[in-house]
C-alpha cells in the first residue's frame, strides 16, 4: 500500500487541510498531540521519560529533515531546551515537549494564516480592479457606439 496522503488519484495531489483549520479542532489537537507523545518515545533513547540535549538534537534534527529545512544549530536547540525546561533539570519531560512543540505549531499556523488572509485580499483587490476596468471599458464602448449611431 502507497502513502494514505496519495490515495486519491486522477493525478491530481490531495490538499492538506490548513494546519491553522487542524488546530482550530480538538480532535485533530489530540491527534497531533498524540503523534507528538509518539516521537518523544522514540526520541528517548534511554527510557528515562525526558530528553536530554542530544535526544533533543537528534529529533529536531529528523523534524527539519522531514520538513525540508537546514538542519539547526546546536546552540539554538539548546537555547530552546533551556528555555522551555520548566523544572530547570537540563531536559525536557513529555508535558514540557508537548508544550514546546504546539507553541511552535500555533506560531507557524498563525504565519499560515495570516499568508492566505494576505492573498485572499489581494486577489480581492485584483478582482475590483478587473471589474472597474472592465466596467470603464464597456462604458467607453458604450460611448463610441453611440457616438457613431448619432452621426
């Protein structure tokens, strides 16, 4: 079996839902949190219900891969660690993760967001101007065939 995001054929790729409509569902909310609690398990090499730096690294790392992005620098993961270690134990438990990583969603949902509300009202611009235009030009066509009727 293929990858269930390719399921649908007629050569046309399926649309994701917008991940700011996901997480505006708590359904799709416990999902993700789910899959998140899924990578921390993975993550934690050694069993011990947190990660350290270097299980951190090593799943940040996996996650910018799989999104396509430049792998990040040490010194900004830690810098991430630090700041999201509630109990200042130098890793971060499950709640702490969970945590860090839907703020990082919402963040990027917001950005999602604001993108399509940007170009919703551009082409909302492009639209009135067709119109306007294709209004002065009927008016002026108008105008000349009158024109040329009343001579």
């Amino acid at each position: 079996m293929g990858n269930d995001c390719c399921a649908a054929r007629n050569d046309k790729p399926v649309e994701k839902e917008k991940l700011y409509v996901r997480l505006s569902k708590p359904a799709e909310v416990e999902k993700i949190k789910a899959h998140i609690a899924k990578e921390f398990k993975a993550a934690d090499k050694n069993n011990n219900g947190s990660l350290n730096f270097e299980e951190l690294y090593a799943v940040t790392c996996k996650a910018h891969e799989q999104a396509g992005l430049e792998q990040p620098k040490k010194e900004s993961v830690r810098a991430t660690l630090y700041a999201n270690d509630k109990d200042k134990d130098k890793s971060l438990k499950l709640d702490e993760y969970t945590e860090m990583v839907m703020k990082h969603l919402h963040h990027v949902a917001d950005l999602e967001k604001k993108a399509d509300e940007e170009a919703a009202a551009k082409k909302a611009d492009e639209d009135k101007k067709k119109k306007a235009d294709e209004e002065a030009k009927k008016k002026a066509d108008d105008e000349a065939h009158k024109k040329k009727h009343d001579h």
